[in-house]
C-alpha cells in the first residue's frame, strides 16, 4: 500500500516511541518524512532506518519550543523535498507531581513543548500549505485530552489544550483545503511510559506490577497497551483521508480506555 506517495510528511519527537514509528509507517505508505527530533542523533538513526528500508528521509534537529528552529526546520523540509502534506506534532515529554509541589517553570516547560510546540509547527506550516491548497494537521493528544489524571495538572491541561488547537485549525483551515484532527492514545509502552511506572509506584507507595494493572490499564476493556503500530495506522489514516468529512475529530485509540 503507497497511498502517500509523492506526498511530504514532517514528524516531531521522530527520535523514538510513537514519533518514530509513525515516521516509519508514513514513509512505508510512500512519504517522504522529516524526523524532527531534540536529539539530533535520535532523528538521523530514525531517517537512517527509513532509508535502509528504502524509504526517503531527512534528520532535522529541532526544539519545537523553539520559533526559530521551527520556522527553519520546516523550511529545510521544503527546500529538500519541495512541498509539505502532513505534519505530525507529537514531540512530547512527561513530568508529574501533585499540584502543590509542581514548580511553575515545569508546567511551563510542559505547555510550551506540547501546546507552544504544536502552535509553533502549526504556523509555520500553514505557510506552505496554504498556498498549495491541501494539507492534514495531525495532532498527538491523549486519553488525557479527554480524562482527567492525578499528578498529571500540565499534562492534561496541554493535551485538553491540544483539542482546542486543532478545532480552531480544523476550521481556519477548511477554505485551504487543510484538515485538522488529534489522535488520542491510550498508554502505549514507550520511554516516556516506561520512565513513569517506576515513578508511580514510588509516589502512590504501590508494586510496579499495580501502576500497570490499577493504575495504566485499570480502565481498558482488555488490560491490554496500545501498540505503537496501532497509533501509527491511525497516523497513516489521517495523513490519507481524501476530504474534510474528516476534521476537527480527536481518535482515541486505547482498548476502551475513553470512549468517545
Ligand atoms: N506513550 C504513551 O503512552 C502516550 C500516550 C498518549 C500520548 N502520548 C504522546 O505521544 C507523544 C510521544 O510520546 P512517546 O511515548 O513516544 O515518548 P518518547 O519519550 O518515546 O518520545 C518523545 C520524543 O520527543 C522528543 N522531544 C522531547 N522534547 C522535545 C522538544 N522540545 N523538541 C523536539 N523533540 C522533543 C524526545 O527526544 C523523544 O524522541 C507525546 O506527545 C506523548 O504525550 C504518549
């Protein structure tokens, strides 16, 4: 299946988890993907897998709190590969703590990679896609775009902040051709989910082996994760759709876990 082919995708957080896989998906069904990742290295071992595949692929270090480094990230894209299709904003990072000991600078730090980064790549890609006519945002949020989490105040509120993002795009976007939607994921096992199992436990003063049974997967239909190739279907799906029957939805995808 090659339904991208020809077309141009950009990835955040393309380094590992989710933004990796969705990177590799993209570019099997034929984009040619920008990985953008912090971590410089990440991104090339990310576009260097793609192309061993045979796929196409650019590394591309960026902070996606960083206008400048998006601005310039995204125009790199375009001069390499000419055009820009899809973005995938899903660089991301975790941090928890109950809301009386969360420092401010944290919840800052956490709005301005999920939701500033998601506004930055934003607009500096409507400039490209506009001017073409077509384009499909695609926004990583989360079960916690639509519930509630305790430790999780800047988490959620970005993620909750991300569903607002894509709607206003979903509409601003309409008369461009540019649709706008949010996938939402249950807990997929990813470095960032490993590095809070541990946490968790510490916190709530309960075995590793709860937070994933109790705490993670209480509320699944099955007790099952959510898979990274399951995330990046939906990804492949999004970038694909041939119209805005399809804009402004959020997806959630999370054996049960949120139903909406
Ligand atoms: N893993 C899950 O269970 C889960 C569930 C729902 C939503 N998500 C969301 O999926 C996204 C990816 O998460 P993941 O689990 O793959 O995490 P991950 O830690 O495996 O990957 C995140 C990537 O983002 C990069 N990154 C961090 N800060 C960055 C910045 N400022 N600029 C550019 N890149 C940056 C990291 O270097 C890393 O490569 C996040 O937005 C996360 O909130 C994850």
């Amino acid at each position: 299946m090659r339904e991208l082919a020809g077309s141009v995708a950009l990835v955040t957080g393309g380094g590992s988890g989710i933004g990796r896989a969705i990177a590799q998906a993209l570019a099997q069904s034929g984009a040619r993907v920008a990985v953008c990742d912090i971590n410089g290295a990440a991104a090339a071992d990310t576009a260097s897998g793609i192309r061993d595949a045979g796929g196409e692929a650019l590394a591309v270090p960026m902070d996606v709190a960083d206008e400048t480094a998006v601005n310039e990230g995204v125009d790199e894209t375009v001069r390499r590969f000419g055009r820009l299709d899809t973005i995938v904003s899903n660089a991301g990072i975790q941090i928890v703590h109950p809301i009386e000991d969360f420092p401010y600078d944290e919840f800052r730090r956490m709005l301005d990679i999920h939701l500033g980064g998601a506004f930055l790549l934003t607009k500096a890609a409507v400039r490209h896609m506009y001017p073409q006519g077509s384009g499909s945002l695609i926004y990583m949020g989360s079960v916690h775009s639509h519930r509630a989490s305790p430790l999780k105040s800047a988490y959620v509120a970005a993620k909750h902040g991300i569903l607002g993002l894509a709607r206003v795009m979903a509409i601003e976007g309409a008369k461009h051709g540019v649709r706008s939607n949010v996938i939402c994921p249950g807990f997929v096992r990813t470095p960032l989910v490993d590095k809070q199992i541990p946490e968790q436990a510490a916190t709530l003063g309960i075995s590793e082996a709860d937070v994933v049974s109790k705490v993670m997967l209480k509320d699944t239909v099955d007790g099952e994760f959510t898979t990274l190739d399951d995330v990046a279907e939906t990804a492949v799906f999004l970038a694909g759709f041939r119209s805005n029957a399809f804009t402004g939805q959020s997806i959630t995808v999370s054996h049960g876990w949120h139903m909406a």
